[in-house]
C-alpha cells in the first residue's frame, strides 16, 4: 500500500500540488488535465523530486529507504526513452533493470542473466535482443522500458503515459501487457487516454485545478469503483466536455 499524507509540492514557488492525502491499495489510474500534476505526483512517490509532507509504501517512508531499496520496491517507466547510449544493445539495457540485486564490485550473475533472457522472451522481444536501442521503433522501445523494470523486479510499477507516442497496434500491445502484469505488481498509470484507462479497469484519481482572478485551487478525486468514474456524466462534469461512451463531443 502506498500513503500520501499532508503531500505538497511546487517548482520555481509556483504549487502543482497541495495537501494530498490518499491511501492506494490497489492499482491505480491517475488522470486530469495537462499540467494538473500526474506526472508530479508519480516521480514523487518514486522520490525522484523533493516533496513536503510524507509519503509511506507498505508503512516505510520512502525518505528513509535507501536508493537500493527504492529501486526494489518501485519502478518509474517514462512514456519515452529519451537518454540512452546510442550504441548499448536491447539485452544490455534491460540486464541492467538487475543493478539493485547486484553485488558490488562484481559482474551480472548468471541469473540476472536468466531473469533478462526470460523477460525479453516474456515480452516477444528476444530476437531484438542484440538491437541497438537507436534502432528500436517507439513501440520497441517502449517494451525496453517495461522489460527494464521487471527485471529490476519492483513490487510497483509506474506507467507514465505509456502510449503517447505509439499507434493503435503497439498501444495495443503495451495495454495488454499492463493489464497482465497487474497479477504480479502493483500498478499505477498516469495517461490521458480514457480507452486506456477503461481497459486496465484501475481504481481512478482524477487530479484537477481551477484558476479565477483570486486563487489557484487543486483538489484530487478518488473512485474506488472505476464504473462510477467512466459515466458521461462523471467525465462530462470532470473535463467540461460532453461524452458519449467515453468519447468526447466538440459539438
């Protein structure tokens, strides 16, 4: 379970968010509007940005945890893979999701090398293996961050949008890959597309923030139930857009 208590955090003074408190303790399915503070909210429970307030996984705070033992308890995927040596192959780049279980000083072990042969397998992504990473479609790469974070073998798993920048066929692929790894981890998903978001079938944190002449306000919108979050009535009142079965009306 993961607990956010009294949780804050602004860039440059200006608040993205502002005393959050929430229990996860399931999958979870964070949505809102662009710069509402989803992507905030999930480095920060990674501890990847400086946040007031506290922030528990399984009653430890992550403050206190060391980066070893963050890297084993939670995995961030970015929605693309953006910094890379150009010239590191697929099979090393997910061998090295085994650097927290690695002893120091010594090389990979026979089964982090099982385990990333395993994974790529798992992914039907072994014949890419000896691939450069620059030479990866998106879609490819995408199955690189995901093989990448379970060979580190978190216990949860954050999916940054993970099919911004992908076709139909390949956010295809990566949803039904998310969906079945929700039998394993804990997964949390930050998107903007609401077939997505229905398909994973998590319970939904809907992040939103007015601004008037006087005051910014931010508040967060939690459903338990996703079926009482996907109504057009819910997402008409939520995004100010009419719907029909999840699909937005301009008219």
């Amino acid at each position: 379970m993961i607990e956010l208590k009294d949780f804050s955090c602004k860039f440059d003074e200006k608040i993205v968010l502002q005393d959050i408190s929430l229990k996860i303790k399931n999958h979870l399915t964070i949505l809102g509007a662009n710069g509402s503070g989803k992507s905030t909210l999930a480095k920060a429970v990674c501890g990847l940005i400086t946040f007031n307030g506290k922030i528990f996984i399984e009653s430890k705070n992550i403050s206190e945890l060391s980066l070893i033992e963050r890297a084993k308890t939670i995995s961030y995927i970015p929605a693309k893979l953006a910094v890379y040596d150009s010239f590191i192959t697929l099979y090393e780049f997910v061998l090295l999701g085994r650097f927290p279980h690695k002893k120091s000083f010594l090389d990979y072990s026979k089964r982090d090398e099982n385990i990333t042969k395993q994974t790529l397998e798992f992914l039907k992504i072994n014949h890419l293996k000896n691939h450069t990473l620059s030479s990866l479609s998106s879609g490819e790469q995408q199955l690189a961050l995901i093989a990448q974070a379970l060979t580190q073998q978190s216990k949860i798993i954050i999916f940054d949008e993970p099919t911004a920048n992908l076709d139909p066929h390949n956010s295809k692929i990566i949803a039904q890959h998310i969906k079945g790894l929700k039998e394993y981890h804990q997964i949390i998903l930050i998107t903007h597309d609401l077939h997505l978001a229905s398909y994973v079938d998590n319970s939904v944190a809907f992040l939103k923030y007015t601004s008037s002449f006087r005051a910014t306000t931010r508040n967060l919108s939690y459903y338990e139930d996703p079926t009482k979050f996907f109504k057009d009535s819910t997402l008409q009142k939520l995004y100010g857009v009419k719907f029909n079965n999840l699909v937005p009306n301009y008219d």
